[in-house]
C-alpha cells in the first residue's frame, strides 16, 4: 500500500481530515495528517480563509514541504481545497511522488511532470473556489502534458460536498467520490 500525506482544507486540521485518513487508513496506506495551522481551526470557509492569510500561502507551503521531510519520495500528495493547492505546490518539489489525490481543489501544474503520473481530481461543477475557466482547462492540460489522469466532478453539489459538517455536504457523491 502507499504512504499518503493529507493536506487539510482552509478551515484546518478537523475531525473531518481525521476521518477521510482512518477510512485510507482502513484500506491499508500510511496516512499523515500535518497540521499546517498549529492547531487553529475555522468553523467556516471565510474564517479559514482569513486564518490561512495570518500564515501565508507562501508559509503554508513550506510547511507542506517540510511535513514531507522523513517521508518516502514515493509519497502521495492529497489535500482538500487549500490542500489540493499544497499538494501541488509540493508536488513540484517531490520529483519521485507515486501519486497525486486532489479533493475540492487545484492547483497549478509544476514546471515539470512525470509522464504518466497517477492523478485524481474530484471537485463540484460548478465549484465558487475553483473558476470555470481552471476546471475547464485543468483535465485538458492533465492529459495534454502526459498525466495518467482521472477528473471527477460532481454537478450541482458544494465546494466540500464531502464533509459531513459543512453545509455543502452531499452524501451520495461523498460515497461516489470515496
């Protein structure tokens, strides 16, 4: 099984992170779940959106990439939101990454990608934090560039329709997306 690194969403590491790692976990991978924010956590989306900007992008992606010290090249990089756009920020600092799980987010691609590279994207379509211009372009760059991609979206749902504790939740295409 693969050794995975979690990224939490704006909001922070929650309960909501927790649960998506033991249910990995379940399926037999080394799941890790840094928390970015030292502990801090937002009750919404505009509240996380406020205390991401008390770290910094910029910040938050070292963070990332530091989490990834001591863990296999070969680590798979996941995150929701925010941490869809971590992952790809350190994805492109991690030549040897097995994988790529992006979950209500995008990034941007690195300068560079390894032809056939495993990666899933999951978002909502339409999605308020992803514009419809990057979740038309993305699949097509995916494929356009080498990626061995898989780009599931999930029509009329919320930004985290699979967070049970957010208001966007949908518990079919939760299920669908797990």
């Amino acid at each position: 099984m693969a050794t995975v690194i979690l990224f939490h969403s704006v909001m922070g590491l929650r309960q909501f992170e927790r649960d998506a790692a033991e249910r990995l976990r379940a399926d037999g991978h080394e799941v890790h779940t840094p928390d970015l924010y030292d502990g801090q956590t937002a009750g919404t989306v505009a509240e996380g959106a406020i205390l991401m900007e008390t770290f910094g992008f910029d910040a938050l992606a070292e963070r990332a990439l530091k989490a990834c010290s001591g863990l296999p090249e070969k680590t798979v990089l996941a995150g929701f939101s925010l941490g869809a756009k971590l992952a790809c920020q350190v994805w492109g600092k991690r030549a040897q990454t097995s994988g790529v799980l992006l979950l209500h987010g995008l990034g941007d691609f690195p300068k560079w990608v390894r032809s056939g590279l495993p990666v899933q994207a999951h978002f909502a379509e339409p999605d308020s934090h992803i514009s419809d211009q990057q979740a038309n372009e993305w699949p097509m760059t995916a494929f356009r560039i080498g990626l061995a991609a898989e780009i599931y979206t999930y029509e009329g749902v919320g930004h985290l329709y699979s967070d049970a504790a957010s208001p966007d939740y949908d518990a079919a295409a939760a299920e669908q997306t797990w």
